[in-house]
C-alpha cells in the first residue's frame, strides 16, 4: 500500500511546528511601525444595497416566490493602516413560518500590513486535502512576516439541527462540529513549504435524541498534511502534497486496541469504526519560451474524506499530460491534455472504471480583426467486473464503454474604424454521448447541437448598439428529439456621458419536438441602469415572457419577472 506514515510522524510534526513558530515571531518583532502617525487616522469605506424581485405568471403554476428581497452592506474601516472590512446580508429566501429572523451571514476581516484577523461567518483554504474553504463561524488569522507565513482557524462547521419527527420541515439533522487548524510555513521566491493540521469532531449532546436515520452518526476527524513547492532552475517547478488522515465514523463506538502504531497514536483515540487514509499529488512543471509541459499525478485512497471539505472525490488514481505550443509570435496557441483515470486502486470494489482524458484547444489571432478558437474533447471511461467475483465471469453484459464527445468552434470578426464599426460572430458547439454495454450499443446515445450567428452594428458618436442574429439547438435522444430556433434583436444606448444605460431585446424560438411544431416562445426584455454622482446606482431589468402551444400538450402561460436594485457606495 502506498503511504509515507512510516518515514513522517506527528511528533515531528509538532517539532516542526514550533520552530516555524519560533522564527515567525522573531520575526514579527523586527517590522516598522514608524508610519503610524503620519496617515489619515480614520477612513470609512464601503456600501449598502438592496434588490427587489416581483414575479407573477398565468395559465401555468408560479415557478419562482412572487417576491424576494435582499440586502447586502459591506463596511470597511482603516484606522492608522489597519484594515477592517465587515459584510452582511440580509434575505427573505426560503423564509417559512419557522423562521424568526432574516439576519444571514455576517464576518469582518480586519488587515494590517502582514497581518489579517477574521471573526464571524469566515472561510480559509490551507489546501486541498484539509481545510479546502468550508465556512466556519468563529475566528481566525493569517499572518505573512516576510518569508514567513503563519494561519489558524477555530469555529464552528457544522450547525446542530435536531431531527424533525413530524415532517413539517425538509431538514437534515446535524450534529453541532467545532473545528480547528493551524498552517505554518515558509516562502522565498515562489518557493515554499507547509505544515498543516486540523481537526474537528462532532458534538454528541448537541441535539436532544439520535436522528432516526442511522447513516447520521457523531463523528471525529484528525488530518496531517505537508504542502511543498520548489523550483528546479529557473524554468522547472515541482509542487506535491501529502495528506493523511484518521476518521472516526461513530465516536460512540468502543475504543479499540491498533494493530500498528500510526501518526497520530498520541493524540487521537482509536476506536472500532476509525480509519486511516492517505492522498497524495506531485505537479511538475516545465516553462519556455515558446512551449511549456506539465506531468501530474494524483493518488486518493478509498474513503478518504476531511470535515474540512464539503464533497471530495476519493478512490481514484489520476495521471495527466498537458503540452502546451505558442507560435508564430504567439498568434497561434495549442493546449492538449491527456491522461488516464482509475478508481477501485486496491482491487476491493466488484467494478472498476478505466477514463482515458483527453482534449485540445487551439487559438489563432492573425490581427486585430480575426480570431479563430477551437477546442475538441473526448473522454472514454470503461467499466469492468472484477476477476476477482468469480460468480460474475460469465456475465460480459456488465462490462461497460462510455463515450463523451464535445467540439465547439468560434470565429469573429470586428471592424477597427472610428466612428461606425461592424462585428460578425459566429459559435458552433456539439456534445455526445453514448454506452456500449457488453457489445453492443445501448439506446440510450444523447446528441446535442448549438449555433449561433450574429451581427453587431456599432455607432460610437451616438453610444448605440444593434444587434441581429439568430439561434439554434437540436436535442436528439433515444425515444425523442427536440429542436429550437428563432431570431434575436438587440438595442443598447447610453445617455447623459453615459451615466444611463438602457438597452432592449427580443427573442423568438419556434419549438419542434419529433419534427412537429409545439409552441412557440416570444421573450422581451427591458434592462436600464443609472449613475447619480459616481455614489447611487440604480438598475431596473425586466422581462415578459409569452408561450404559445402549438400542441395538447403543451400550456399557454405568460410570465413577467422585475427586478429593482439599487447600491450606495461611500
């Protein structure tokens, strides 16, 4: 089994630790604080807005509450040099007869020179296999001195909700989680090293009685992590990490005696549904002139999972290819990426999925005019019964080929005069996808087509836009096919040096499902926004929606949508 517990302990970690510590504050020690004095000593920055969304439809059920607020307010006050940002909103969305107050999230993040503070409903990253940005309500800081770099976290991740027995709320009972982590490190010149560890575990009184659903358990989770980048001469970098980490499903179950010592012995309780998992990544970069390559691999074990993450991907093995071409004075630019995918990397599961990865973008910009992209992708993933299940040999049906194509090309061309400009653009995309199941090919291959053209007239004396095209798209599926298709017209314009802007659309799409005309769908959209001495600005946006059916099937229902913003910033 591949993994480095062996030749890297916790108790090194923590020796590490402190003496990255050590330097980092005697280091603080030595920073110039001769400045404060000499500055303004307070400035109040920030602003305050509000949106205001109506919603009414007839002939069909309301898709959407018939009206929505919301408000936001951001502050930010420096005093001396030290930054204080605060940000709050406000919203009546999802609001029911439960809930008391419409007070959402609210945080600062005050920041002076190297040094940031955090307090409130927060977010950090240390990397990806710890904390990877999952909101906490609590406190934290971030400290930089120089080479030096230094962050930790403790709050709350999880918010206990007790289990709704009588069905009158679609809510998922939580347990409380409390977390926290510390990153310290070192950097110099894009080169750097960090130590990472965080916790968390699950409050078991945290809610009166046990959920019903038995897969909700209290649970605890422990994470080590060294996260390196170095560069290798002045054109090759080499970044990796590596992460291990202990998980306890059920903190209730029995302590239990280890058949081996690991990592975190010391400080973490093992127990009967506690596991251990080991993720690991290496990134090697090579940069010239004319070309650049990167070769990367990626190894997660099964299960492995931190409660510093909302969702990961586990159980596979990644190793990728990604070139690179610039030519012709860089007016032409290659991009190819391929690689190989795998999951079940311990031979445990039944099946097993094989993807080859694989696409290419490309670029030319002969001048100013021009410009010409195009990008191809085709993943292949094959599935297969393991050798292993004897009991399934004879069964090839349930080996499976998946085949996901897509292509998609763009070409424009803009005129560079002074007064009167013209621009063609034309968008090609295509998407498939089908399964081969033993072999044969399943019914189930789904087709997709886009185009579109357009024309934009530009006349810059007047600050006036037109814009005619026309759209396109056909859905073709096993039992059914779909196509859309319809004009589109644009009229944009600014008045008063441009503090007003307003513009105008309508679009029409004639629906044809298995060749047959089914409705017909007419939108008009009316959108303005104003500017009052640099500090008010107003924005209104409106839309009419009209359905025709052109079959049984099918509802007639129009359908209007306003909203109203405004923001002031001082």
């Amino acid at each position: 089994m591949f993994s480095l517990r062996k030749i890297f302990s916790l108790k090194h970690f923590w020796i590490y630790l402190v003496i990255i510590l050590f330097f980092i504050a005697k280091d603080a020690y030595s920073q110039d604080l001769s400045n404060i004095g000499k500055k303004k000593p307070v400035k109040i920055s920030g602003s305050l807005g509000t949106t205001q969304t109506y919603y009414g439809v007839t002939g069909i059920p309301n898709r959407r509450p018939p009206y929505l607020w919301y408000l936001n307010g951001n502050l930010n006050i420096d005093i001396y040099g030290w930054s204080i940002p605060f940000s709050a909103s406000w919203s009546n969305q999802n609001r029911n007869g439960e809930y008391r107050q419409p007070f959402n999230q609210y945080g600062l993040s005050p920041t002076y020179k190297w040094v940031t503070l955090h307090a409130g409903y927060r977010s950090l990253t240390f990397s990806p296999y710890t904390l990877a940005g999952h909101t906490f309500l609590g406190t934290g800081v971030e400290l930089n001195p120089g080479k030096w770099r230094f962050a930790a976290m403790y709050g709350r991740l999880n918010k206990a909700v007790a289990e709704d027995t009588l069905g009158g709320r679609n809510e998922v009972p939580s347990y409380q989680r409390i977390g926290y982590g510390v990153k310290a490190g070192i950097s110099k010149d894009g080169d750097f090293i960090d130590l990472i560890f965080f916790t968390a575990k699950d409050d078991l009184n945290s809610i009166p009685y046990v959920p019903v659903q038995n897969y909700i358990t209290p649970a605890e989770n422990m994470v080590v992590s060294v996260n390196a980048q170095k560069k290798l001469g002045k054109k090759t970098v080499f970044a990796f990490e590596y992460a291990t980490s202990a998980y306890t499903r059920d903190i209730r179950s029995q302590v239990t005696e280890q058949d081996s010592k690991n990592i975190f012995s010391p400080v973490f309780t093992h127990k009967g549904s506690t596991q251990y998992y080991d993720a690991f990544r290496s990134n090697l970069t090579y940069n010239a002139k004319f070309c650049s390559m990167q070769v990367g691999y990626e190894r997660i074990e099964p299960e492995y999972r931190t409660m510093g993450a909302y969702f990961f991907n586990n159980d596979l093995e990644n190793i990728t290819i990604a070139p690179s071409f610039r030519l012709f004075r860089q007016k032409v630019n290659l991009n190819l990426n391929t690689g190989l995918q795998r999951n079940n990397i311990e031979d445990t599961n039944m099946n097993s999925t094989q993807r080859i990865l694989g696409s290419v973008n490309c670029s030319f910009v002969p001048n100013q005019k021009w410009s010409f992209m195009g990008q191809y992708s085709n993943f292949v993933s094959y599935s297969r019964i393991s050798k292993r299940f004897d009991q399934f040999q004879s069964l090839d049906t349930l080996n499976f080929y998946q085949v996901t194509e897509s292509a998609n090309f763009n070409t424009g061309y803009n005129s560079t005069d002074k007064e009167k400009r013209h621009g063609i653009n034309l968008n090609l995309s295509y998407q498939r996808a089908n399964q081969t199941q033993g072999e044969q090919v399943t019914n189930n291959e789904s087709k997709f087509y886009n185009g579109n053209l357009a024309y934009r007239y530009s006349i810059l004396p007047m600050n006036m836009n037109i814009i005619a095209g026309i759209n396109g798209n056909q859905n073709s599926m096993a039992a059914t096919s779909s196509f859309a298709f319809g004009p589109t017209v644009s009229l944009s314009k600014t008045f008063f040096d441009k503090k007003l802007r307003t513009s105008l659309t309508t679009t029409v799409n004639n629906i044809l499902t298995d060749k047959v005309l089914t409705a017909r769908a007419v939108s008009i959209g009316l959108s303005s926004g104003y500017t009052y001495q640099k500090r008010n600005n107003f924005s209104f946006n409106a839309t009419v929606l009209n359905k025709y059916a052109k079959s049984a099937s099918v509802s007639d229902f129009t359908e209007f949508t306003g909203t109203f913003s405004y923001m002031y910033s001082f």
